[in-house]
C-alpha cells in the first residue's frame, strides 16, 4: 500500500555525517538523522560496561523487562528502564552537546526529557510492531512534531542484527501507521558503535530483526518532548538522588526541576 505521496516520498535514509548543520537539514528532509563518531575510544567502552552491567543485574535479580511494543510471543529484546539512575556515565548522554544541538533544533527549548531507557535485542528475534513516538498526540498531528528521539549505538547497527528501520517520509503524513500498514516498507539504520540517530517523533519505525547466530545489539534511547507534557518516566519517583543533588541547570530544566510558567512551587520554579 502506498503511504506516501510521489512528491514527498524520500529515496531512503541520509548518510551518515559528521556535520550537525547537515545534519539537522537531515531531521527536516527525512525525518532522521545519521550522526558519526559521537562516542569514541574509552567513552563508548564506558557506555557500553555500564549498560550491560545494568543488563546482567536485571536478569540475576529477575527484573528483566519488556517494552509494551515488543511482539507478546518474542522475548528476545531486554529493556533496561531508567539508566539515568543506573550510572553516571549516561547523565553525559543527556546533556551531550551534539544530542542537545539537535534536540532544540527540532523542538525548541526549553525541553523535557521524557525518558532515558535501552533496549537489547538478542540473535533470534526482537522484531517490534511499526509505530511513531507521539501516540500520546491526538490526530491529525500538528505540523511540527512535539518529541525528538536520539538512539545512542552502543553496539554496530546493522539489518543482519536488527537495526532500526524506519519508513522514509512517514513523518508527513502526521498520523500513527494504521493495522493494514503494518507491512510498510521500512529501511534499517547501518551505523557503527559510537554514532547516534536522531529522529523526530512523527516517523514510523520499529526495532528489525536480528538474524545473526551471535550479536546481542544494544542501543540508548534518550526521549525528549516540548515542555506542555508529562514525561514518561516520573523522576520524582524513580530518580536517584545523587542525579538531582549534583544536576547542572541543564539538567535540572530536562528533569523538569528547574521552569517556567508550567510546574511551578507556589508561584516560583522548584530548583
């Protein structure tokens, strides 16, 4: 079925660049962006421990998870919620200069961080279903999207390994994808570890399939919204102290803590 207009349909996704200038032109054509070489050398390793020694706690405390969107029958995607409070190292992806350049390059700021979560996909499966990241927003959807998503690639991307693939130009038809366009044409992200996707909330996509017999696949998804909504995660619940003890005004405005106009503590921003 066709889900784009001729006109609008873009040909795939951009390449991967090093330019953030190209870069946002790229969140505007297609809806995505490709970024290289954002985490390097010592800092991704430190990532990428500290991720899965979330991960392995998870599963020897029996608090593995799934994500709502995953098939029921497939269990082979872990998500990790909250790595915010997990270790410090991904308080440094929150703020990361190149995420938040291209963050308020799409919504503006002040913004909201929503939500800061992983998910790894192992050999066998992990296939989601094919949705866009502003369900909460009724339809039709107003011309400028309202979230901003960045996939930090702990590990390779690649279609063997289940990449996530997106449809190209979804993200003007400013609608969720309906049941019978579950099968629409969707390409996977091929990046190396260390490179981010950034993606406005209005694009169709979906975690593919990893057909390898031996790659677990791991990625970072930090999830940032305009300022009018709720974030998914409740930090006032879920946070780690020390996160917010030690919080730089960037960060207290992305928890929500610091604000103006909307959250205030009898008539004055709560930090």
């Amino acid at each position: 079925m066709a889900y784009v207009e001729a006109e609008t349909r873009q040909p795939g996704l951009p390449p991967l660049t090093r330019n953030l200038e190209q870069a946002a032109q790229d969140i505007k054509d297609y809806g995505i962006c490709l970024v290289d070489g954002v985490l390097e050398g010592g800092e991704l390793a430190r990532v990428r421990d500290a991720l899965y020694r979330a991960a392995e706690h998870d599963k020897t405390r029996g608090r593995e998870q799934q994500f709502s969107l995953d098939y029921e029958e497939d269990g082979t995607n872990q998500r990790i919620w909250n790595v915010l409070s997990r270790d410090p190292v991904f308080e440094d992806l929150v703020t990361h200069p190149a995420a938040l350049e291209l963050v308020k390059s799409v919504i503006g700021w002040p913004c909201l961080l929503g939500n800061i979560s992983a998910n790894i996909t192992a050999p066998g499966g992990g296939e989601m279903v094919l949705h866009a990241d502003q369900i909460f927003v009724p339809e039709p959807w107003p011309a400028e999207p309202q979230g901003v998503n960045v996939v930090w690639c702990v590990d390779e991307f690649t279609e063997e390994n289940g990449g996530t693939r997106f449809a190209p130009g979804s993200h003007l038809l400013h609608r969720l994808p309906r049941e019978d366009e579950a099968s629409t044409p969707t390409i996977p992200i091929e990046a190396p570890a260390g490179a981010i996707a950034v993606f406005e909330s209005r694009v169709w996509h979906k975690t593919g399939f990893n057909r390898t017999k031996d790659q677990r696949r791991a990625g970072i998804f930090a999830w940032y919204t305009k300022p009018i909504y709720r974030q998914q995660e409740n930090w006032y619940l879920s946070l780690q102290p020390s996160v917010r003890q030690f919080a730089s005004e960037e960060m207290l405005v992305l928890l929500g803590l610091k604000t103006e106009g909307l959250g205030l503590v009898n008539g004055a921003s709560p930090a």
